[in-house]
C-alpha cells in the first residue's frame, strides 16, 4: 500500500503540475455547468443566475483507501468593470494548495475573465500560474465576431460561442434543466491551451445529496472526459449543481488514475437569488 508521503508525491506529479489546481478546478466546473446547453444556443444567454459581489469558495479533496486529505481550495469572484468599451462582468478565479501540500508542491494560481453582459460571451482570458516556483502566463483575446482568438500573440479559429474554461462556468449556470430530459447529451466548445475541446455532458436528473455545507436539492449530471487526462475517460465523473436559479456548483466526484477526488461548496455570499435548493444547513 502507498504510503501518504508517497501519495502526495504521486498527486503533485499527476495532478498540479500539468494544468494547476485552479485550472484543474475550473475545467471540472466547466463541464458541470456546460450540461444542458444547446450547442446552437451556446452564443448568446440572458443573465438571471449571478451578479456583482457574488463569491463561491470550494474545498478539494483526495481520497486514498477511505481516507480524504484536504489538498486545496478554490474562490471565484464577480465584479463589474468597463473593458475596452465592453461593459463587462470581470470575474477572477484563486486557486492555492493546503498548507499540509505545500511541503511537497506550493500552487498559487489566479485566473480572470472578463464576460460582456450582453452576450455572457468572453472578451478577454487572463491566466497566471505559479507552481513550485515556476510561472506561467497567458493572454488571450477573443474576436467572436470572426469566430478568432489571439493567445500568446497567435491567431486560433474558434467555433461560434466558444468560451474559455472560466467565463463558461459563469454562461451556462443560465441555463433552463427544465428542458432537458435524462440520457440527453448536449455539445459544447471551450478554448484551452491553444486548442479548442470539442466535448458533450450527459444530463442525469435531480436528486438530493448531502455535502459538507448540508442537504441540497440537485441537479445531477455527467460529463464526458478526455481521454489522456488524470481522469478515467468516459462519463465516470459525476457533478451536481443546485436546482434553483443560481445554478452553483455543490459537489463533483470523480475517479482519477490512483484514487478519487472531490470538491465541495463551502461558503457563498452576496446570491443574486434566494438559495432555495438548500433543504438543511450543517
């Protein structure tokens, strides 16, 4: 059996190095929301879900042999701001190991989006990354109009509606489960590390689950995974997200190559609707 020691080894190679804990998060979130989202409707939304003050922090957990080890965290917040003539909604992401991790690995990564309320489309994606001393840094600019990006001073084709990892969490938490039935699999597109995925998420139904924050009514879903990443390719991760008109993520739960992962809803302030999917708080 590995050793703890051992574990967090395996976990900081496999799992923080190649994307960030953040980056990691958000793609997870990414599919969680993206769930019931037509393709085709997928350029344009109307908000009714977030607003300005809005912040969400998560926990991220490990799982080895029945035991959870707390590994990080994750907070999203919104504000607005004028971009470049764009009234927008900036939206910044942190993401950052526990300290029982840090030995091993130090993560602090922050990613910022900046969405145009109009449309909920991004305009600008950027994303900086400091993992064990090492940083990385990426600026894109999206030009939905001719379905093009520019990221790290080259021009990438996009499809319609294309999003980037973070400004789609925040786009299809507007989105209407009602009209969708279980087993329905919806496409979507997300621009990520200089290529766009082409991915779909199948939508479950609704169920209660109890999480760490309480006893919730869900929306339960599954999403496609790539094959190659950390995670076992197919729909064997399973996310659920609240069945009320915030549409925020409560937990996710996921196999990965040695082990489970899961995240959850900790704390939320300032909802732009009243959090009626909360049936019992711890």
């Amino acid at each position: 059996m590995l050793s703890e020691f051992d574990f967090m080894k395996i976990v900081n190679r496999d799992l923080i190095t190649p994307r960030g804990l953040l980056i990691w998060f958000c793609f997870l979130l990414f599919q969680l929301n993206a769930a019931a989202q037509n393709q085709n409707n997928f350029c344009s939304a109307k908000n009714y879900s977030f607003s300005e003050g809005e912040q969400l922090n998560f926990k991220v957990y490990y799982n080895m042999s029945f035991i959870w080890i707390n590994s990080g965290s994750a907070e999203f917040n919104v504000t607005s701001e004028n971009y470049h003539g764009h009234n927008t909604y900036h939206i910044t992401g942190t993401g950052e190991t526990a300290s029982s991790f840090e030995y091993f690995y130090k993560v602090r990564d922050k990613y910022e989006t900046f969405i145009d309320k109009e449309t909920l489309l991004p305009v600008k994606f950027v994303r900086n990354v400091n993992e064990g001393g090492l940083k990385f840094n990426n600026d894109i600019t999206f030009d939905h109009a001719a379905c093009q990006v520019v990221s790290d001073k080259k021009i990438y084709n996009i499809p319609k509606g294309t999003q980037d990892v973070l400004s789609a969490i925040y786009f299809a938490r507007n989105i209407d489960y009602d009209k969708y039935s279980p087993g329905d699999k919806i496409p979507f597109s997300m621009f990520l590390d200089n290529q766009v995925y082409n991915l779909y998420i199948k939508y479950i139904g609704k169920e209660e689950i109890t999480t760490k924050m309480g006893t919730f009514n869900s929306i339960k879903i599954k999403p496609l995974l790539i094959k190659g990443t950390i995670f076992k390719d197919g729909d064997k991760m399973t996310v659920w997200v609240s069945d009320d008109k915030n549409h925020i993520p409560l937990r996710i739960e996921s196999p990965i190559l040695i082990g489970s992962v899961k995240v959850d809803l900790m704390e939320y302030k300032n909802l732009r609707n009243p959090f009626v999917s909360l049936i019992s708080k711890k």
